[in-house]
C-alpha cells in the first residue's frame, strides 16, 4: 500500500509517498482501506519533528480516515467487511490502509462522501468535547471562537448555533468572513483591524463571554481573559500564536474563571473510545440531519501531498483541506 512518511523532519518536500505492507488487525481491531484523510496542525508539527507520534502508533502521518472495512478481527463486533467508516487514530491514516479499534470506528451517514467524511472527525470530536464536554455550553450563552474560518473553528462555529449559544468569531483576513457568518457567527471580526473585546461586549449586551475556544493562544491571551465574565471558561486547545503568556492568578481568582485545557492525541485508549462515544451520541445525529455540515476548503490527490502541507501552512485554508487516496 501507498503510505506518506517523513524521513528527515523539514518543510513540505521532506514528504516522502512510499510502498508499506498493510497493517494486520488484532482481535479487536479493524482493517480499513482508507480513501480518505485531512491534514492538521498537528500533521505540520511532526513533519518538522516537533510532535512525534505516541508510543505504539504508526509513523505514518495522519490522524483521520474515511474507508471501507476490509477485515474484522476475532473480537470485534458490531461491524462486517465493506461498512463505511470513519474515525480518529493516533497515527498512520496518509495510507491505503490502517487498523483501528473497533469502538473507534463510527459509520459513516449514508448521504457522506469519503471525502467529505474525512474532514469530520479531529475537529468536530475537538469542538464537541470542548464545547459540550468541558465547557458545557448552554442556550443563550456567547461564545467566542479565534481562527473562525479554520478547522476546528468551522466545526465549533456550527456546534455552537446548534446548541443556541451566539458566536463571536475572529479571522485574520476578510475573505473568511464570509464562511463564519455562513456557518452562523453573528459577529466576525478581523483581528488585524478590530479589537475583538468589542464586538463581545456588544453581542453580550456588556456581560463579556461564557466560553472563549482559543485556537491562537498567546497573541490573543489577554484580550481573551479580558473577554470572559465572571466564571467565564476559557478553553486552551491551539497555540499557532505562540504558547508563552504571563498571567495574573489574581484575575483568575477573583473573576473565577476556569482555564480549561485539552489534547486528544496521545490519550488512553479508555478515553479515545470514549470520546468516539459521546461524538456518536451528541454531534453525529446532527450531521445525520444536516443541520451541521463538514466544511471543505479542497481536496488534493494523495501525489499532491506536499501542496496541501503548503496550503495549510500559508493559513489559506478555509474549513479542512482533504487528500483523497
Ligand atoms: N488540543 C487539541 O486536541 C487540538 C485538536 C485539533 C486542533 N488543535 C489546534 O487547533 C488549532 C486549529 O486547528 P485547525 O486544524 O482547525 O487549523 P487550521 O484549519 O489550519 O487553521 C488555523 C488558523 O489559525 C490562524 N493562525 C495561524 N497562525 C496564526 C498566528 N500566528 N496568529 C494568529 N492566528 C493564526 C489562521 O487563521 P486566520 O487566517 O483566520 O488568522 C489559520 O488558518 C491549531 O492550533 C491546532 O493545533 C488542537
């Protein structure tokens, strides 16, 4: 099978598209042949060695896939060859084929293309656990969402609405606008331009933010915290603005707010499955319905790997950038 591995860490040339066995299944696993997966951040980072995979994952890069089930182990049940799946892996899913964790898997709503299956799982299972899980967002709540138009904060955006809270996003260019309010922003504001405290103390009528979903981290730290009203959670999930900030505790303490932070790779087993769980329970009748949708910004061929690494890393990417095997 073909699988993108990365031999030397650097830029998007470093890419390399090789000829691997396919993976064999344990007792409790699948054997998926992948059509198709989408890039993250985190796919950036272990290119460039700084994010190796957890102990005991494939070096294949790519944590989402979207495929056929090819064999089932002896354990497994609940699924037999030829289910349409997708779902979250640790590593190895830039390749024909991959194995997973039968509870990992979740089926693919009938009306989904492989394609468009693939750009659900890292960032609607992140903005659901974010959002629903840790921050336990309510009707009528304000929310603010840095890097709207990105991944995560196109799921979020939607999740958000879904759940009757009103949104405050921010992007870094004004042809991203557009998308956030698409998806149910009811205020979008170029952080270049606009200093987004305002806008979150006019869609709150002055009460500040509920939750701030902060994919930045240290550019817009102060300005988030400043955000908050009392008991205000702030949940700490990216750091492409950098990942140093000072902090007055005396803020956080008498404002009592909650700095929540989150990492989905690199969790047990126990939790992943778990995870995959409350996906399956709270986000995906909602995609089932179409009253949220995955957001695609493009889809490359496999061969065209390394334009889709420059693609992310030039923040040009609106919603999730697909590579279809
Ligand atoms: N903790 C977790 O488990 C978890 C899971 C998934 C993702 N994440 C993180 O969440 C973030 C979003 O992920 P994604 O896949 O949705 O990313 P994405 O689609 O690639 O979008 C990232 C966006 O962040 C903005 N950005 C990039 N560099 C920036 C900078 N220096 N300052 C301010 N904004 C910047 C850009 O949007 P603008 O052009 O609008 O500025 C960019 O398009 C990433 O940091 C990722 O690592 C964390």
């Amino acid at each position: 099978m073909r699988a993108v591995i990365v031999q030397l860490p650097g830029g998007p040339e470093c890419l390399q598209i090789v000829e691997r066995p396919r993976p064999v299944p344990g007792p409790s696993e699948l054997l998926v042949r992948n059509f198709a997966t989408a890039l993250n951040r985190a796919d950036l980072l272990q290119r460039r060695g700084l994010y190796p995979p957890p102990p005991g994952d494939s070096e294949v890069l790519g944590l989402e896939f979207a495929g056929e089930v090819a064999e089932v182990g002896s354990r497994v049940s609940g699924f037999q060859r030829g289910d349409r799946v997708f779902g979250l892996v640790g590593g190895g899913a830039y390749a024909e084929f991959l194995t997973v964790r039968y509870e990992m898997a979740v089926p693919i709503p009938d009306t989904f293309s492989f394609e468009a299956a693939a750009a659900v799982p890292e960032v609607f299972y992140t903005a659901g656990e974010c959002l629903l899980e840790l921050a336990r967002l309510e009707r009528g709540d304000v929310v603010l969402v840095h890097a709207g138009a990105s991944g995560v904060g196109s799921a979020a955006i939607q999740l958000a609405r879904a759940t009757g809270a009103l949104v405050v996003a921010t992007v870094g260019s004004a042809r991203k606008v557009d998308l956030c309010l698409r998806l149910g922003a009811a205020r979008v504001v170029q952080y270049k331009d606009e200093d987004f405290r305002g806008a979150v103390n006019e869609v709150s009528g002055g009460r500040g933010a509920d939750v701030v979903l902060d994919l930045v981290g240290a550019k817009h730290w102060d300005r988030s915290l400043e955000c908050l009203r009392e008991g205000g959670r702030l949940l700490v999930v990216g750091m492409v603005g950098g990942s140093r900030v000072s902090l007055d505790l005396w803020q956080v303490l008498r404002r009592r707010l909650q700095i929540l932070g989150i990492a989905m790779r690199g969790r047990g087993i126990d939790d992943k499955i778990a995870i995959a769980r409350r996906f399956r329970e709270r986000v995906l009748p909602l995609l089932e319905r179409g009253e949220i949708r995955p957001v695609l910004d493009r889809v490359f061929p496999l061969e065209e790997v390394r334009s889709a690494h420059e693609r992310m890393e030039a923040n040009l990417n609106e919603g999730k950038i697909v590579l279809r095997m």
